[in-house]
C-alpha cells in the first residue's frame, strides 16, 4: 500500500517548490503518472523511493512513514521493498549481466537462485547476454537489465522511471507484460512515469501532474 499526503518538495538553492496530488494504491494497484518536462515527475517518483526526502507531507509504504527512517533504516526498507526501474542504467560496469543481478539479489538479503535469474533474462531477451558486459550491450538490452535488476528481488513496489522509452512496440509490450505480471504476482505496486502514450491504455489509474 502507497499513500501520501500533502506532499511537497523544494531542491537547495530552488525557489520552486513542487506540491503533489494524494496518492493511495491498495495492494496490487498500478499508477501511471504524466506530465510535461519540468513539471516534477521524477522527483515524485524519488521521493516515493525515499531519496529525497519532502519539506511537507508524509509518505506511507505499507504502514511505514519512509521520510522519518534514518538514512540506514531507509536504505535497508528500499533494498528489501522497492524496485526502481531508471533512466540510467545503474548496473556495475566491471561485472556481467548475471553478476549484475546475483550481486542486486546478495544486496537485498535474498537467496540467489541461478533458476530465477535464468527465467528473468529468457522472459526479457537476455538469455544470449547473460555472460556479456555493459560495454556489449545495447541501449535496449541495458534497459532491460534495468527492468530485471529492479524485479530480481520481488519487490512490494516497482517504480519505473520512463521503462519503455527505448524499447520496440514488441519489446515494449512484453516488457510492460512483465512489469504487470510481477506486480501481480507479489500484490505489488506498479508505479510509471513517462512520454510514451502505447502504455496509457494498460493503466486503470493515471494521475497528470
């Protein structure tokens, strides 16, 4: 469950303060959040990640108000809970895809099982990369390692930082299949800010900033 409340967030050194609408998902509820460039999506989805923390407002993740977690207790409630899907591909360089996703899966404190990364990388077309290294990958393939290194883990809540901007319409749709599937199947939320309008009709729940 996500629920905010009078959020409102200012960057150091800003005089523009970005006040948010009232979010509340129930379990297994999915958002799509719009808005032209500038208007604060991305920091709406960082704050929801708790990486920035709000002036204003609370910030409730099943029960736990994430803004009053010490920067440790945070740092452990996101790496056992969220899954964040970015722009950037914040995969280690020096390692493998596979690497890459045993590495996400000993951070969260979670078994790493070599059968649940295989079936990750096959549902994402990544089977043929999995010994490959960043500098082999193309900009789609880091996108999806993107996507399999915020789902490795099962998280509660997946954010997704624009997932399909990149992706052909198949690659796109089966991604986005993807997406729905884990949350669905972890009673998770699924949270999605972007431009591209061939995903507005997968979402039942759309807020425009």
């Amino acid at each position: 469950m996500i629920k905010t409340s009078n959020l409102a967030f200012k960057y150091d050194r800003s005089d523009v303060v970005f006040n948010f609408p009232d979010i509340s998902l129930g379990p297994n509820e999915n958002l799509l959040i719009l808005g032209k460039s500038g208007i604060g999506k991305t920091t709406l989805l960082h704050l929801l990640a708790g990486l920035l923390s709000p002036i204003s407002g609370s910030i409730e993740i099943d029960g736990v108000t994430i803004h009053t977690l010490s920067e440790q207790k945070m740092d452990k409630f996101r790496g056992h809970n969220i899954g964040l899907v970015f722009q950037k591909n914040h995969a280690i360089r020096s390692l493998t895809v596979m690497e890459n996703l045993k590495t996400r899966l000993f951070f969260a404190k979670k078994p790493i099982s070599k059968t649940a990364i295989t079936d990750l990388l096959e549902q994402l077309e990544l089977t043929d990369c999995k010994y490959h290294g960043l500098a082999e990958l193309s900009v789609g393939q880091l996108q999806r390692l993107g996507i399999a290194m915020a789902m490795i883990h099962q998280p509660q809540i997946i954010l997704a930082d624009e997932p399909t901007s990149s992706l052909d319409d198949d690659t796109c749709t089966t991604v986005m299949k993807l997406l729905m599937e884990q949350a669905n199947a972890n009673n998770a939320n699924l949270i999605v800010i972007t431009h591209d309008q061939r995903i507005k009709s997968l979402f039942n729940n759309t807020l425009t900033l």
